[in-house]
C-alpha cells in the first residue's frame, strides 16, 4: 500500500515539472488578449543577516472583464394557486 503511495506523489511531482512556466512578457501577451491585465507578483529575497535580494517580477493572475460578469438569477417560480 505504501508504495502505490509512493508512486503516487512521485507521479504527481513529475507531472508538475511537466508544466511550462510562462514568462512575465507572455503572460502579459496572453492576459492582453483576453481583454485583461496583468497582476505581477515582486518579490525578493532576504538573508538572515538582513541583506535583501533583487526584484524578482513574476506573473499573478490575468483580471478579465469577464471575471466580473455575474450570471442572472434564476427565474422564481410563482407560488401555486391556494384551494
């Protein structure tokens, strides 16, 4: 049982490497398409000693118009006639 656990994860992890990572220029072409705009994620390393790394940009998540399109509510169906 533990090794089908194993190969479990291990399948999921080489899965995950499988995954191409986009570049922030491609993601703001891909976000740009669709309407939308880019979130880009700074971040930056420190060291224990205090010392703080480069900015580091990384592409967050494309804000699309349609992100924000709620759907209408369902119709209501009127109540049946009392007898």
């Amino acid at each position: 049982m533990r090794l089908i656990a194993v190969v479990a994860v291990s399948a999921a992890f080489a899965l995950a490497g499988c995954v191409e990572k986009l570049t922030l220029e491609q993601a703001q072409a891909r976000c740009t398409l669709q309407g939308g705009f880019l979130v880009i994620i700074h971040s930056q390393k420190v060291s224990k000693s205090g010392a703080v790394g480069p900015d580091e940009p990384s592409p967050g998540e494309c804000i699309a118009p349609s992100k924000f399109d709620v759907p209408p509510p369902a119709p209501v169906k009127p109540p049946a006639p009392a007898n």
